[in-house]
C-alpha cells in the first residue's frame, strides 16, 4: 500500500465496486451456493400444485453487528409449564392402557 500512487488506489477502489474482493464476497459466494442447492431441493420436494418458494443468496448473507441480536425468550408462566406437563402425563397414561404395562419397570427391594 505504500508504493501505490493516489491514481493506482482510486483504480483499485474501482475495481473493488464492480468486482468485490474479500470476506463480502466470500460470504456472497457461500449464500449464492447455499441459495442455488436450496432452490433445487424445493423444486425436487414440493407439494404437487403449490409454487415452490425460491429464495436468493441475500437470504442467506449473515447481517453482522446489530441485526445478530437474539429476541428475548419468552418467560413461560407457571400455568403453561402445568399444562405441558399434563399433557405429557396424558401420553403416558394413554399409552399405558393400550400396553397394560406400566412405563416404569418397578425393582425389586432386597
């Protein structure tokens, strides 16, 4: 970088807006493969008679910096935890009437 004249870098910083180098295009590159391999598996599994979703390489580009952030996670309360839990315990109280056998093998005390 030192041995280059001013022309030589603006030559440079135009080559660089029409044909970009570095990890942007590394990224591009990956996100156009990632797009091009995810538009054929749409097209081969499809439901007959519904378009299959295409998508582009700037679906899949990694947005950096502020966008990254995670959304907070939402607090379950503690009527939702019971109610999953009894749905669950409804599976297994349902199963166990079509077996006649209980889950949980009981052990032996010695």
């Amino acid at each position: 970088m030192d041995n280059l004249t001013g022309f030589q870098l603006s030559e440079w910083e135009a080559y660089d807006k029409i044909d970009p180098i570095g990890k942007w295009r590394d990224d591009f590159r990956t996100a156009k493969l990632e797009s091009l391999l995810v538009n054929i598996v749409n097209q081969l599994y499809h439901k007959q008679g519904v378009e299959p979703t295409i998508v582009t390489p700037v679906d899949f580009m990694v947005k950096w910096g502020e966008d990254m952030k995670e959304p907070e996670p939402e607090i379950q309360s503690l009527e939702d935890m019971k109610k999953a839990l009894m749905a669950i315990a409804s599976t297994h109280k349902t199963r166990e009437k079509k077996d006649g056998k209980p889950l949980v093998k009981k052990t032996m005390k010695r």
